[in-house]
C-alpha cells in the first residue's frame, strides 16, 4: 500500500469541482486518508515548490499557487504515485489523454487543476508538508 499528496488547485476549488475530482480518484478505488482546505502563503507556496525554484515559471506557479485555497489530501492504494498521476493526466491539458483530470478540466499548464507527488521521495516530503501523522487515518 502507498500514499500519496494531491493537490486540488486555486482554479480547481474556485470552479467548484472539489467534489467532482475527488469522486474520480473514489472511483478508481483510491482511498482518502487525510483532507484539508488551505490557502497557502506565497512563502508556503515556494517551499512547496522549491524543487523548481530554478524554473522561469516558479514565480508565476507560486503566485498562483497561493491566490486562493487549495484542497490538499493524501491519497492511499496500491501503487497510488502512478495510478493518481496516470487519472491526472500530462502536465499540458493540450497533451492529457481522454478521461484524465487534466483533459476534463485544467485550463492551461499553470492552471491544470490537479497536482499529485511525482515519486515516493516527493510524497515523502509533501505528505508531511500538509498533515501530521495523527490525521492520516486508512479506513481499515
Ligand atoms: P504540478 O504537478 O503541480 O508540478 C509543478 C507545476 O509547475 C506543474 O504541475 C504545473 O502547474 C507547473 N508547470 C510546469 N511546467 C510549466 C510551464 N512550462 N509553465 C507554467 N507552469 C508550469
């Protein structure tokens, strides 16, 4: 069994789709162990992002990943890492696969929704960046 960090994004919250991504990744028995509503600082932001502090788009991501709330849960199952990002789809809604998060609602690269841990040393850090251990309760 794995877990992993997902973000629903600014865009993703506004649009009132919390719901809606929550229910795909339900669907495809992904189990939640852990939720929360924040709105992340643009300090927050940065060192959630830090491994991309190097990247053009790093101050436009952090602007944007701390203009409005975040929904911030983590995921369980097996292989949980590739199954979520395999149900977000590609960064670019332009390059998602039909049926993905990214193809049904991400607007652009920035604004594509969804963000889930990229590996186990990513869930490692971005799980406790969010929750303590005491709020990450598996159902069984
Ligand atoms: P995410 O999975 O949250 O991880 C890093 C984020 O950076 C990514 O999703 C995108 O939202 C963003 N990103 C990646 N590449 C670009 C880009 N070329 N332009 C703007 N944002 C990008």
């Amino acid at each position: 069994m794995e877990r992993t960090l997902v973000m629903i994004k600014p865009d993703g919250v506004q649009r009132n789709l919390i719901g809606k991504v929550i229910s795909i990744f339900e669907e495809k028995g992904l189990r939640v162990v852990a939720l929360k509503k924040v709105k992340l600082s643009k300090e927050q932001a940065k060192q959630f992002y830090v491994v991309h502090k190097e990247r053009p788009f790093f101050e436009s991501l952090t602007d944007y990943m701390s203009s409005g709330p975040v929904v911030a849960m983590v995921l369980e199952g097996e292989q949980a890492i590739k199954r979520v990002r395999e149900i977000m789809g590609a960064t670019d809604p332009k390059e998602a696969q039909e049926g993905t998060i990214r193809k049904l609602f991400a607007i652009d690269k920035e604004k594509n929704t969804v963000h889930g841990s990229d590996s186990p040393e990513s869930a490692a850090k971005e799980i406790p960046f969010f929750f303590s251990e005491y709020e990450l309760l598996s159902a069984e």
